[in-house]
C-alpha cells in the first residue's frame, strides 16, 4: 500500500511540526510552502506525490496537441508547463494568490497565462478541461463539471482525476484522514458521478511501476518489518523518495479496485 512509502502525506508531515518549502526556485519567485492542500516539485520529501500527478499530465498532454487547455486548480502551476509542451494554449486557473503569483511569475512559456478566479465562474470556452486531484475538494462536484461540459467546444473533452478510495485510506477504514477532501470515490461511484453530467466515460487507474512496484513486492516479502530492525528506514527512504520519477508509475484501465487514483475523459 501507498502508504508505507515512508513520507508518503503531505499533510502528515506538516502535522509533524517541520515546515517544508521549494528548493531552488528561479530568482524572484517566491517558494511555495507545504500545506498539505497540494502538491509541489522542488520539495524532495514530496516528490512521490509530485511524481504521481506528473505522470497524468503527461499522459493528458499527449492528447492534447494543438488544443486550447484550461488547467483549472491549477496549484503551483507546472502542470501547465507540461500541457504547453503540446497545447496550442493553456490557461491555468487557480483562487489562491499565493499559488497564482508564483505560477505566474514561475512560468511564463509562450501560448501560458494563469487567471486567478475560482474554478466554478471561469467563463472562457476551450477544447480541453484538466481537473486533477480536485474534485475531492470540492462542495458541489456535478454542478462543477457541469460547468465544465458548459465551455468545451464541440469534440473536446475534459480529464478529471481523484483519489481512489480504496487504496488511500488505511485497511478497513470508510476514508482517508486528509482533512481537505470532502468526499472521497471508489470507482463505481467516481463513474456514477461522471455520468450523471457526460455521455461518454472512459475510466483509467494510476498503478505503481518499475521500482514502485518491486518496492510493493518487497512490503509482501516483509521489508517493511525488516528495515526498522536493520536501523535502514530513514537512509533508505531518504534515497529511495527523491529518486521516483514518473515512469514509476503506469496508466491503464483495469483493474481499478487495486489504482491508486482515478482518471476520467469525459466527452
């Protein structure tokens, strides 16, 4: 399971009393902190989760050649830099100021704006709609992709990702315990929502790869009983975090009871 990754939540972290921030940013652009309420690059004990949501983006952009995209939630921004690899246009959409600013001032590629505007009242039309690991946040999710089927142009579509609920809570509990989701999807209900607004669902699962997945072998063969004995857990978590990239991970279709998140295109 996900979650003994060693520093696998941002929020857990942030309860630990240790303040993380972005390294290296480029010069005049102020380094996000933490919170816990989204992913950042550039924090090294967050790039599984970085890692993770990288992996949908780029798998988003390669459908997305030559389209106008508007990424809304957009956080800190980079995903908008991915889109933009293959966007004709992308617009990033993000109410928080702080995020905004350092987006806007963080990437500034051609064809890149941000507008900083709550997702629900972002009016301008477009081919393609990218809403990753939001919907759980938010009060009214069916009026929110409602909206969205509201700006598509004819023949776009909009990419929806989420936890999935099966795998991010602990073993027997009904939900994670991250204070930011409000409401948290198996499959059959994430589909259920998505077809009360779209037609047409295609539904896709993120699921570990390469050495994510030997690390998932080596849990059930008892390495996670066996590091603590060893004095290894920190050294080796140290290491072995920062070292994920995207390729560690794989989208496919099935079987999406065992996904660790969920990903909708929806026309």
């Amino acid at each position: 399971m996900v979650g003994e990754i060693r520093h696998p939540d941002s929020e857990r972290r942030v309860a630990s009393g240790k303040r993380y921030f972005q390294r290296n940013q480029p010069p005049g652009v102020p380094p996000l902190e933490l919170t816990g309420e989204r992913t950042l690059p550039d924090v090294p004990e967050e790039n599984y989760w970085f890692r993770r949501h990288l992996v949908v983006y780029e798998w988003v952009a390669e459908r997305c050649g030559g389209l106008d995209v508007v990424d809304m939630a957009c956080g800190e921004g980079y995903g908008c830099e991915v889109l933009a690899r293959r966007a004709a246009t992308v617009v990033g959409v993000d109410a928080n100021p702080e995020a905004y600013e350092h987006a806007r001032l963080k990437y500034t590629r051609p064809g890149v704006r941000f507008v900083r505007e709550l997702v629900e009242r972002y009016a301008e039309p477009c081919d393609a709609i990218v809403f990753l690991q939001t919907i759980e946040h938010v009060p009214d999710p069916e009026a929110v992709l409602r909206h969205f089927r509201s700006l598509l142009r004819p023949g776009g579509a909009v990419y929806v990702s989420t936890p999935n609920v099966l795998t991010l809570a602990p073993p027997g509990a009904e939900r994670s315990d991250n204070p930011f989701h409000l409401r948290e999807y198996r499959p059959d209900e994430f589909e259920a929502l998505c077809r009360t607004v779209f037609d047409h669902v295609e539904l896709y699962g993120v699921f570990h790869a390469r050495k994510l997945r030997l690390h998932e072998l080596a849990l059930r063969l008892g390495w996670d009983a066996m590091h603590p004995r060893l004095g290894l857990t920190d050294a080796f978590y140290r290491r072995f975090v920062p070292a994920i990239s995207a390729r560690d991970f794989r989208i496919a279709r099935a079987p999406l009871v065992e996904a660790l998140d969920l990903l909708a295109v929806l026309r």
